[in-house]
C-alpha cells in the first residue's frame, strides 16, 4: 500500500528564532508553533485548545525564517512528519516533529498578524525587496516565484462563485 506524508499547519511561533549551522555549513533552526483550535462543546461553550508543534526548517528557509520571524509571529508551514529516536540512561525517547519543505509568511513587516487575501503575491528576493505581506518560501526552489500579472487573467466578475 502506498504512504503519504503531508503536514500543513497555520500558527504563531513560540519563541524567537536561533540559527545554526551544520558541520558541512547547511543552515537549520528549530521553532516551535502553537496552533489554536475553537470548538463548542457539550454543554454550548466555546473551548479553546492550543498545540504545540516542533518545526525544523533546512538551509535557505532556515535563513529566511531568522531574518523575518520572531516569538508570535504568524507563519503557514508545509512540511513533513518525522520521527526521532534515541535511547537515554537506557530508555528509549520519541520525538515527532514536522521537517518543513514550505514555508509562507504572514502578517505584515510590523508583526501586527494581519494576513494577505491574495496568498500567492510576492516576488524577488527576500533580503534586496521589502517583503509584502504574504510571500512565499520554498525549500526545493531555489529562483523567485514569478511576479503576479496585475493586467489580464480573470476579473472579479468573471470568477464563477
């Protein structure tokens, strides 16, 4: 039978970031996010109900996520589930966590957590353009997604919904 492995979490980062590099120079940091749940329960009340995820991002997304995110800020992460194991004073420890292959910022420069109705706007590079509010970060790409074309393609009275 066949696996699928795929992770898709929006939340807000638990603590700041701190970049680190492997021995062979690849960049890499852990975070983590609390990903917030609402639901009514038995008896009509709201209840609320945080998880924490632990996210690990690899080389030019680890970049990315030191130099624009800090602690509460929004995020949108695509990724994977892995689990870790090691043996400590002879008992077997178990950790799963997410290994992110995308990741999409939210919230505009300030942190304010406002988000972009338009989640494919972007372009250019991260570190030479002011970053808009919702851009894009690819862990396989390693070019700019191309600009959005502000001229043609379907109007807002053409969209059939």
């Amino acid at each position: 039978m066949a696996s699928y492995n795929r992770v898709i979490l929006m939340g807000n980062l638990t603590r700041d970031i701190e970049l680190r590099y492997t021995p062979a120079g690849t960049p890499v940091t852990e975070v983590g996010l609390a990903v917030n749940d609402r639901r009514k329960g038995q008896n009509g009340e709201w209840i609320d109900e945080t998880t924490f995820v632990d996210i690990t991002f690899w080389g030019r997304t680890a970049e990315v996520a030191s130099e624009y995110l800090s602690k509460g800020s929004p995020v949108f992460i695509e990724g994977r589930l892995k689990l870790d194991t090691w043996e400590k004073d002879g008992q077997k420890n178990y950790k799963l966590r997410v290994v992110c292959d995308r990741m999409q910022l939210l919230g505009g420069r300030d942190g304010s957590g406002g988000s972009s109705n338009n989640a494919n706007s972007g372009g250019g590079s991260a570190r030479s353009t002011p970053r808009p509010e919702a851009t894009s970060y690819s862990q396989s790409s390693a070019s700019a997604p191309p600009e959005p074309d502000h001229h043609g393609g379907i109007g807002g009275d053409e969209i059939p919904f």
